[in-house]
C-alpha cells in the first residue's frame, strides 16, 4: 500500500514547493523507498507545451514524450527517477477527461459537477489508480505506478486561490479517506520586517486557518525564510497552527538549492514524516555522494564564463540548460558563470563585444522568428573564432544556417519555419508536422520524448558520450536516447554538401535517418544537437555532453 504526501504552499507563490517535494522524495529515496512525484497545476491548458516562458518558465519534456511544468526537471535531477506523462497534470487535463466522458455518455444521464465528479478525477490521478489517458505510458523498467512507497503530490498555485480549491476538495477528502496513510505538508513564508526587526509568524497563521477552513489539518509546516528561526518562533507557530514542535522546519535561504536535502535531514523531516505515517524511522542515511557533490560545489573558486544566447531575459525560462551547465562545472571543479546575452540585440557589429570574455557560448532553443538573426551572427561569430558551442534544437538548426549561408554560400538559406519561400530549406518541417502547423492543431504535436541516436564512430559526440553509462546506452555503445521538442529537421537533401564541407552530421535516428547531431571537427568544439541533453542531466549523473563541453570552455 502506497503513502501519500501532498506538498501545498501558502502566503505567496515562488517559495519553492518543487525543491522540497523533491528534497522529501530524495530523504526517502536514500532510505530505501521507492517514490515518485507529481505536480497538479491549478491552471486551464492541458500542458504548457503552448505558453510563453514569461508565464511559468521552461517547458520540461518527460521520456514519453509530455510537456510539462518545470519542476518535474528538479525532481528528476534531485532524485534520478523517470517521470512520465502521469507525474503532470493539469485543471485542463481534469475537465477535458471528465468532459469526453460525459460527451460518450458514460455518466447516464447525471448532471456533471465539481464536486463529485472533478474532485474524484482529482483524487483518482492523486492515487495513480488506472489508466488516465489513451496513450497512457508507465514508468520506465515496467513497474505500475500504484507500486511507489511514496507518492509525493505537490499541488500548484497558493491556499486560497479559486482555481486550487477543488484540489484541496480532493486532499481533505483523500486524508479522510486513507487516514495515517496520507501526510500534509505545507509550506508557508516568515518575513522579517527589518523596521521592527522580528520575524513575522502571522501570515503563516492565516494561511494554516485557511487550510483548517477547508477541513485541511497540516502535519508538518515548513516555513521559508531569510534569516534564522529561534525555537521560540517555532514553538508559536507550533501551538496557534495545532502543529507539533519538531513538525515545524525551517527552510532558510542557502547558496544552493541541492543543500536544501541535506538541511531538511539535519532538522529531521524525513523522521518526522515517517513517525507520522506510523513507519519506524531507523538510521539516518548517509547520503554520502550527495555531500561529496555539495562538499565539491562549497570549494568551488575557479570561474567559467559561458554566454547563454536566447531571447527569454528570465531565468526560469533556461532552467534545465542553467542546472546542467551549473552540474557539469562542480564536476570539472569550476563555478560556471552564466551570462545571458539576447540575441534580438546580437548584431555583426556588436558580437564580438557582446561575446567579449566569454569561454564557452551555448546557443538556446525556442521558436519563432524574434532573435533568430542574433543567433546565426554569434553562431558564425563563434565558428571562426574557435570558441566552444553548444546548440540546443532551436540553437542547432541555426548554426545549420550560418553554415549554409557563409560557407555553402546559400546566401538566403533559412527554415522554413522563418522563410516558407526561402531556395534553401536547409532546415524543413518534418512531414508528419505539415498537417499539425496547417491545420491548427498546436497543442501536444511536437516529435517529442525520447528517440534512439547513432553516433557516428570517431567523432566529438561519440567520444563525449563514451565514458558515461548515464545516457541510455540502449543497444550497445554507439546508440543514445535523448528527449525532443520539435517540428522542423535538418533537410537530408543537403547532407553531402554540408559533409563535403567541414559540418558533419554525426548522429542520426537509425529508424527515421532524422539528422539529430551536426559537428564541425576542424574546430575546437562545436556542436549541435536536435534534442535537448539538458532534459536528463541529475545531480549525480551530469550529462556527457555538457560535461564535455565545459571541459573545451576551460
Ligand atoms: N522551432 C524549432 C522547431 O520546432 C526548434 C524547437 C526548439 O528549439 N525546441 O523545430
């Protein structure tokens, strides 16, 4: 029988429910308990596949192929495991599969409600309990979701959101329901009024009462804050919140989102949880390679200076691509200083300033016309200057065109994704994409998810890939497996005349011959790839070819 967590926040947004649901899931997980995580997004898209960056950051890919929010990326990187389309789920997502039911009649004639009839679909995804959707794909290796020790949901937005109140409908009712099998922990915000100099408990309070309003008793508070909480802080949100002492944990700012595991062991929040679900707590685990990670990432004194060319001035927008770019440093023992550059203001008379003291450049994915030139201009900038890229999807098939235009001297040649009428598609929608873009149908159509990748024997990537067991050596060492997002290819048609020219295409899906790797070898390193490497790297398994990268830029 499965333990259910669910991890809700109050008082304002951004306290960083993903970390600790992820920090929780790693506690666990070092215990010896098998655990997953999923996030419920309060909000009316089916997936964020279709929304801008400025509204919640990155779109994350899982191996099956679901765009989903951007915490799923910390909880694999904070604990390793696989998600699937299952570990995201959104309003949307809960209405469109109760509205098809009722379309098919499957309700008999009764009138279809938020409660029971959300709420139960609510509650039966919170239980991972049968198929969810048609396609629905299960964890990889073959185990069945309802298998997990613990099940980890963290739900989106704030306590007394409209939109959030049919999920806390569905926690009140599943706490009832599994009694010491489910745990609620919630995490509030203690500011610090400097003018009166004290720290303030009082919204922590409000926030529990509001929770207590919905029939929703935390057991374990967690309150973020900037400066150090004394007992006595704690012992009063302890008894106004109807919380034990030791329930109540601190999470104070630290220079590092992955001490924050290491922390929450230290107060005792994995013991905690466990005597709440009635579990002996045993010994604490060690964690031993995460503190050596930590203990490698608190040395840290050497800087790398890499440049991050995209269009979205939003950290969150980049968020896998910054983590693994950060991960592959502590490894190579260098604190990588990312600089974000944006390419709508990169021109051929400013690259070489903008660029200026930059060791390695990593050109970013994204869609669309805006900024699209900057990226070709530092992509060229880059190619005759001997400096390290990397590009990603987007970043990939620019440096695709550079190529094109200033050495294949195809002087219009573009995507057609920018240019319909360009005479050198040298980047073309993949024909399967051709009905999706004309006939509107945007969302969830992508090549996306994992797809196999021969590397070619003797180039950059294979050698980059080759020490690492991490990236899904499928069928034997030539073969990789990486996540997509995409609708337009390198075009085939153009393959020898990049070949005879110094780009070679070195890695390729063996089934659709889609070209997913281009490298220059006459260059101290420069490569693109159609997939996105920044999807599977964790804070144990860096990715290889980050790794290899930041290994050039030093
Ligand atoms: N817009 C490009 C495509 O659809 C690249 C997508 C991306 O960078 N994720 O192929």
């Amino acid at each position: 029988m499965s333990k259910y967590i669910f991890v809700t926040g109050g008082v304002v947004s951004s306290l960083g429910k993903g970390i600790i649901s992820s920090s929780i899931g790693k506690l666990l997980q070092a215990r010896g308990y098998s655990v997953t995580i999923q996030k419920f997004d309060p909000y009316i898209n089916i997936d964020p596949g279709t929304l801008n960056p400025y509204e919640h950051g990155e779109c994350y890919v899982t191996e099956d192929g679901m765009e989903t929010d951007l915490d799923l990326g910390h909880y694999e990187r904070f604990t390793g495991i696989r998600t699937t389309r299952d570990n995201s789920v959104t309003t949307g997502r809960i209405y469109k599969t109760v509205i098809d039911r009722e379309r098919r009649g499957d309700y008999l004639g009764r009138t279809i409600q938020v409660v029971p009839h959300i709420t139960d679909e609510i509650k039966r995804r919170m239980l991972r309990a049968g198929d969810f959707d048609a396609n629905n794909q299960r964890q990889a290796g073959g185990s069945t979701s309802n298998t997990f020790d613990f099940i980890i949901t963290e739900v989106g937005g704030t306590i007394g959101d409209i939109e959030s109140a049919p999920f806390m409908e569905a926690i009140r009712q599943l706490r009832w329901e599994l009694g010491r099998d489910a745990v609620c922990v919630h995490l509030t915000y203690v500011p610090y009024l400097k003018a009166a100099s004290e720290l303030k408990t009082k919204p922590t309070q409000h926030s529990v009462k509001e929770m207590q309003g919905m029939g929703i008793q935390p057991d374990i508070l967690i309150l973020r804050t900037e400066k150090h909480l004394s007992d006595n802080v704690r012992m009063k949100v302890a008894s106004f919140c109807n919380v034990e002492l030791e329930c109540v944990v601190q999470s104070e700012d630290l220079p590092s989102i992955y001490e924050v595991p290491v922390n929450m062991q230290r107060q005792g929040l994995d013991a905690a949880l466990l005597r709440k679900f009635g579990i002996p707590v045993g010994e604490t685990p060690a964690l031993g390679p995460w503190r050596n990670f930590l203990e490698k990432q608190r040395k840290l004194t050497k800087e790398l200076h890499v440049a991050l060319v995209g269009k979205y001035d939003l950290q969150d927008a980049y968020k896998s691509i910054r983590e693994s770019l950060s991960l592959a440093g502590v490894y190579e023992d260098v604190k990588v200083k990312i600089e974000f550059v944006n390419s709508e203001h990169i021109d051929e008379s400013n690259v070489a300033e903008q660029l200026s003291g930059m060791q390695g450049v990593l050109i970013c994915p994204g869609f669309g016309h805006r900024g699209i030139e900057g990226k070709i201009v530092a992509a060229h900038y880059t190619r005759t200057h001997g400096i390290p890229t990397l590009g990603i999807c987007l970043g990939m098939q620019m440096m695709v065109i550079e190529f094109a235009r200033n050495v294949l001297h195809f002087t219009d040649a573009n995507s057609t994704e920018m240019d319909r009428h360009t005479t050198h598609p040298v980047i073309d929608i993949m024909e399967e994409q051709k009905q999706n873009v004309n006939g509107g149908t945007m969302g969830g159509t992508m090549r996306l998810g994992a797809y196999r990748c021969s590397l070619r024997a003797g180039s950059r990537v294979a050698t980059a890939y080759a020490p690492s067991s991490q990236c899904a050596v499928a069928d034997g060492p030539s073969f990789i497996s990486e996540r997509h997002r995409h609708r337009y290819e390198f075009n085939n048609k153009y393959e020898q005349d990049y070949e005879q020219n110094g780009m070679q295409c070195t890695g390729r899906n063996p089934e659709s011959d889609l070209v997913e790797i281009v490298e220059v070898a006459e260059h101290p390193w420069y490569v693109g790839v159609q997939f996105h490497p920044e999807y599977s790297s964790t804070v144990l398994h860096p990715h290889p070819l980050f790794m290899d990268f930041v290994k050039h830029c030093l």
